[in-house]
C-alpha cells in the first residue's frame, strides 16, 4: 500500500490520512482498545492481590 497521492509528499495530505477515516471505525476500535486495557488492568490487580497476600 503505497502513498495514495500523484505527488510523495505530505504537504498534499488535507485531513486523515487512515483507513476508516470519516467513518464509525476509529470509534469502534477504540472502545474495544478501551476494553482490553481495563480487563488487563483488573487481572493484573488481582495477580498482585494474590502475591501480596502469600
């Protein structure tokens, strides 16, 4: 996938430059990021809670 313009340069990008751009994409992507990170979050507090109470 190359640079999507005639001219390789990025004075000619106008706006977002990614795939799902002006869509509902980024939004879905970030609530599932948002998602992952509070699932890794709670299991890494109960992995110090059981370490810290042996």
């Amino acid at each position: 996938m190359g640079f999507p313009y005639d001219k390789a340069d990025w004075s000619v990008v106008d706006g977002a430059m990614f795939m799902g751009a002006n869509s509902s994409m980024p939004l879905f992507y970030t609530i599932i990021a948002i998602i992952i990170c509070i699932v890794f979050l709670i299991y890494g507090q109960m992995i110090e809670n059981d370490k810290y109470n042996k």
